[in-house]
C-alpha cells in the first residue's frame, strides 16, 4: 500500500512538472521580442527546472 501511494506521489509530480514546463515552453516560443538564442536558452531551462525559472522568466522577459 504505501509503494502506491509513493508511486501516486511521483506521478502526480511528474505530470505537474510536464504541464508547468508546456506552459513555459509555450509561453517562450510565443514570445517574439526574444531572438532565437533566448528562445532556445529558456526552452532548455524549462524542461529542466520549469518551477524555478518560471519566476524568473516572469521578471525578466514580461
């Protein structure tokens, strides 16, 4: 019982991962004052840690 409720855990963090770092990802390509170079660079950051640069991307580009 418990091994499920950690695999639970897991999933429902990995599918908020997933979706945060979509929306990340979306939010950046759609941007067009970045060049392609900041475009791919907060692409990257955001299959990696989408939680954490989202802040920052948030403060930064908007």
């Amino acid at each position: 019982m418990t091994e499920l409720v950690i695999y639970a855990v897991l999933f429902l963090l990995l599918i908020g991962h997933t979706l945060l770092a979509s929306k990340m990802y979306n939010a950046v390509h759609l941007n067009n004052s970045l060049d392609i170079r900041e475009k791919n660079d907060w692409k990257l950051k955001a299959l990696i840690f989408p939680l954490f640069f989202w802040g920052r991307y948030k403060r930064r580009v908007l």
